[in-house]
C-alpha cells in the first residue's frame, strides 16, 4: 500500500516541476527567434537555438549572453534586439 503513496507524490512533483518550468521554456523559445546585437560594433546577427540553450540563464542574470559576434570576432554579452 506505501508503493502507491510513493508513486503518487512522484508523479504530482514532476508534475510540479514541469508547469513551472513551462512558461520557461516558452520565454526561451522567444529569445531564440530574436536577433541579437553585438554590443562592440552594433552588427545584429541570428543564433543557433542550441549556442544559447545552454547560456540562457545568463538572459537573466545580465540582460544578454555571451556570444561570439560573426562580424568582429570577438566574445561579449550580446543582448536580443527588441524589435522584433
Ligand atoms: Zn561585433
């Protein structure tokens, strides 16, 4: 009879777990159709979902992710472009 207790409780957390994380994930999906601007020499370039799938985060911590920019070469905090 535990097992079922047991079973129950995992499923609701994961359940949990993943509703919070959803809207998450949405936001993501957002930041990655946007156009990013290099901060150095203003050159607006698109990502790879995947370059940023594991930086994004970082959007939240200081508003850009670091990115090498295709123009001049170097890596700096690049944020998305907010028009579009
Ligand atoms: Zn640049």
């Amino acid at each position: 009879m535990f097992w079922i207790v047991f079973i129950v409780i995992t499923i609701v957390s994961v359940g949990i777990f993943l509703t919070t994380r959803i809207p998450q994930i949405h936001e993501f999906e957002e930041i990655a159709e946007k156009t990013f601007v290099c901060p150095l020499c203003g050159h607006r370039f698109h990502v790879k979902k995947s370059q940023i799938f594991y930086k994004w985060i970082s959007i939240y911590l200081h508003k850009g992710i670091p990115l090498k920019c295709p123009e001049c070469k170097k890596r700096d905090f690049c944020t998305p472009s907010q028009d579009n």
